[in-house]
C-alpha cells in the first residue's frame, strides 16, 4: 500500500471506518484529522502527511513511542504514520538501502 498516494490511503481508511461510500460522504465526525481529505477529489489544503500524522497519534493516546511501535500493520495508514512518505523514510531509516521495496 505504500505505493499509494496519501490521499487514496486516506479514503481507504475512511472506507474502513465507515459502512458504505455514502457514509463516508456524510460523515459526522468532523473532528477526525482525515476528515476534510475523506472524498480523496480536491483538497482543501494543508497537508494529507499531517493528517494521517495527527491521525495516527490520536489512535495511540498521544504517545510517539506508540506510534512508532504501532503492529497495526493491515491500517492503510500504517506506511505513513509518520507523516512521511514511505520511501523517504526507508531511506533515513536505511540509508544504504537505495532500492528497498
């Protein structure tokens, strides 16, 4: 899934969370970091890689440690809990590994 743009990851997220297309569509939860990206068409700025950041840290109770720790691998958020592209953290994480899938 790291492949992904953030913005599709996102919806898929909402897809997870939600029962159908038109939920996500009607979604009342207004206070959900994910929530002005939901429709993946437009953006209305700001930064998708903050949100999924601030996301993510929300699901952890606030706590880094936990995100970094996080085993919730099957989250289409999980590559990009750190509000990072994947492939720019494979390279800081490994920085000798140019051609990591």
């Amino acid at each position: 899934m790291s492949k992904m743009p953030a913005s599709k990851v996102i919806r898929l997220k909402c897809l997870d969370c939600s029962e159908s297309k038109l939920e996500v569509k009607e979604c009342w939860n207004k206070d959900c970091a994910l929530y002005p990206y939901r429709m993946v068409k437009g953006s209305p700025g700001g930064s998708k890689l903050g949100a999924i950041k601030k996301y993510c840290l929300d699901c952890c109770i606030g706590s880094y440690k936990e995100v970094k720790l996080c085993e919730a691998r099957k989250c289409p958020l999980h590559a990009y809990r750190f509000g990072k592209k994947p492939e720019t953290m494979r390279k800081k994480l490994n920085p000798s590994d140019e051609n990591i899938d």
